[in-house]
C-alpha cells in the first residue's frame, strides 16, 4: 500500500513537471506568435530595404501602404500631399549672423549615407523580433508609460516619484496655440539603466492633465529599450488618452501619416554636438492646417514630414492650451539612488555655448497661423540640482534657454 502511494505520488510530481514544461513552451510559442503577427502588422512590404551603418534597416514603403492606413477611420483617407498653408513669419536662418565659433552645423540621418528611397514610398525603420521582447508585453511597444508629461507648477510630490521622469522646460500656457517651432541642440547624454531615457522634445498639449490629455511631441531621443543602443534618434509621439490605449512613437502604430520619402523617424541622427567643439543642431515645426485641421509637422527648413489627421484628438481637435519645449529623463533609482542619467550634454544651463544643451527660436503659431514670440514663458523642473534650465533672448537668437544635467552629484544623492 505505503509503496503503491510513493509511486502514485512520483507519478503525480512528474505529472505535474511534465504539465507545467508543456505549459511554459505553450507561453512563450504563444507570445512568438503574437510578436511575429504584431512585426508583420508593422513592417509593410518593401519597394526596396537600406542597409544603414548603425545596423538598421530601412525599408522604403508605397506611401499608401503606410501603418496609418491600418486605422479603420483611414480606409477611404485621401493622402493630403502639402499643408493648405504655411505659418506666416519663420524666423530666417539667412538673416543670423553667427559668430564663427559659434557656427551650427546641418545634421542628417546615418541611413542616408547608404542610399535613398524612391519617390511614392516613405522611410520606415523595420522593427525586429529583439525590439517587441524588450518590451514589457507586445501592446505596450512603442508606447510611452502613463503620467510622464511635465505638469508646471505641479505641487504634488506623488507625480514625481510614481513616474520617475524628470524635466527642465520652458512653457507658455492661458492662450490658445496653433502650433509651436524651435531649434534644438543635438546630443548624445549617457544613459545609466536600459530602461530610462533621455529626450530633448516640444510639446503640443491639450485637455487637462488627467485621463484625457491630448498630446503632439516631436524632438530626438536615446532610448536602449526601444531602440536597442544609444543612439540619438529623430522622434515623434501621439496620444489623445493620456498614454492609456492611444498613440505611440514615430509609425508603431496607425496615426501620423507620412509623405516624405527622405527622412525616417525613429532613425539615427548624424553627427551630434561634442563638449567644447562642433555643435549642431535640428529644427522641428508643428502647427495647425487652418483648412483641413491637420497637425503638420516639419523637420529642418526643407522637410515637410508629414500630418496627425485632426480626428485622432478630441481637444486638440481645436487647438492646444499649453506648449513645453525641453528635456525629459527617466530616473529609476535601482539602487535607491538618483541615476547619473544626462539630460540634454550632461552639463548645467549655466555653462553656456557648446558646453550646454540649447533649445533656440522658440515660437508659437497664433490663431491667424503666424509664428510670434511666446509670451509669459514659465520654466519648471523638479530637481535644479539634477537638472536645471536658464532663458534668455538676443537679436541672433530670439527666445532661447539652455538646460540639462549629469544627474547624480553630490548636491543630487
């Protein structure tokens, strides 16, 4: 009886080893399953690939066949091939004169170098099988975490340590925005942990800071955990839910419709500013087609990306009631310490020219679509001694701030 019980009981464990082993290999083929259906959802066939220097592909995709068109709102939408009109009033490169130390350099796109896409299609970045299994799960890839937007003014010590991120922005709000421009400075900050990121961006928001947050961003980033290294990348982001279920990053998702065939989003960004030496810089324009109603974005003084169909928004349907300009990081604290995670070069706003990170010519578009000099800019961060900001304006300039920092230092534990 005693032995016929130990056999049973062998019999069962093994059972049971053999059950949870099937179990296991049934999770994770499932998931393969899921990450191959979602990689075939994203990565559209190819007219012709690029192999970029920094491992990327590019793939060139008819214009038409974009992840935007997945949007059931999208299916019968007539590509929109230029804005209705242009913001009156961009500020003119041609007229600043620079002093030569303080020359800025035109950046480009690594993938370039190794050829270009045909006329009709636009530049995707292909995501790979290791980019989805970074993520916490396959739905949450290319997505931002809830709460991660700057709240100026913000009393609520909660907001800071649920979400980890921090910032150094400058800010208009109490009016109504059509738009926003501004030229940033190029870097490349070191990253402690591979779930944080650094990213120097412009905010276009609407609604309030709750569940129903409208929000256009646009900038470059670092970011290993989406990207897999530390390359700075041209980015853009979307969300009409406060990053709930809507929205993603640059074409992970149905939303943005591009129609440039020479700039990819998400691609690496070529060359970056170095301490006390060359610095360069990008300039990023968002602003609202007063016919159609579409947000436009551009990129440069030559590049018009692409358009966010105005029926993705329910507040910015209209136009936006705060803008923000600066720089975010994730802050995770691993080890119960603040990470030596850099915003912007690394560097404090009071360091100046080519030691510090710069945003330049900041302006917002008002309800007649030309562009002005933003009234009332606030500035807030939640730590100035991790990461500070300092504005200012000249004649060469218009409204500038300089921000950033390394982080950790012994005035940030």
């Amino acid at each position: 009886m005693e032995r016929m019980k130990v056999v049973l009981l062998a019999f069962l464990w093994l059972w049971g080893s053999i059950c949870l082993s099937c179990a296991a290999r049934l999770s994770v083929s499932r998931q393969k399953l899921e990450v191959q259906k979602h990689l075939k959802r994203l990565n559209k066939p190819a007219v012709k690939s690029i192999q970029s220097p920094d491992g990327d592909i590019i793939d060139c995709v008819h214009m038409s066949h974009q992840p935007a068109f997945d949007h059931p709102f999208l299916k019968d939408h007539k590509i929109q091939m230029r804005p209705s009109y242009h913001p009156e009033g961009l500020f003119d490169e041609n007229k600043v004169t620079e002093k030569p130390v303080e020359r800025i350099n035109p950046v480009t796109q690594l993938w370039q170098w190794n050829g270009k896409c045909p006329e009709g299609t636009i530049p995707i970045r292909r995501t790979k099988q290791e980019d989805v299994l970074r993520a916490s799960s396959v739905k949450r890839y290319g997505r931002k975490k809830h709460r991660t937007i700057p709240k100026p003014r913000s009393a609520d010590p909660d907001f800071i340590n649920e979400s980890g991120h921090q910032h150094a922005i400058a800010f208009v709000e109490g009016d109504q925005y059509y738009g926003a421009k501004a030229t940033i400075n190029v870097w490349e900050p070191k990253i402690q942990q591979p779930n944080e990121f650094s990213l120097s961006q412009l905010w276009i928001l609407g609604g309030s800071f709750g569940e129903d947050l409208n929000s256009i961003e646009a900038g470059w980033q670092v970011s290993p955990d989406l990207y897999g290294d530390n390359n700075t990348r041209l980015f853009t982001y979307w969300t009409s839910d406060a990053y709930q279920a809507t929205g993603c990053y640059n074409l992970l998702c149905s939303g943005f419709i591009q129609i440039n065939s020479e700039i990819a989003m998400g691609a690496s960004i070529s060359p970056v500013s170095a301490y006390r030496n060359s610095q360069f810089d990008i300039s990023i324009l968002i602003w609202k087609d007063p016919t159609e109603g579409h947000w436009w974005m551009q990129f440069g003084n030559n590049y018009v990306l692409g358009y966010w169909p105005s029926f993705l928004f329910s507040y910015l349907a209209d136009s936006a009631s705060m803008i923000e300009w600066g720089g975010e990081v994730v802050n995770s604290e691993p080890d119960g310490h603040h990470t030596s995670t850099q915003m912007g070069s690394g560097h404090f706003p009071e360091e100046g020219f080519g030691k510090s990170s710069y945003f330049r010519n900041i302006q917002v578009v008002d309800g007649s679509n030309n562009l002005k000099v933003p009234k009332g800019i606030g500035t807030y961060t939640e730590q100035s001694n991790c990461y500070d900001v300092q504005t200012g304006s000249n004649g060469d300039w218009g409204h500038y701030f300089y921000y950033g920092g390394p982080g950790k230092n012994s005035n940030c534990p």
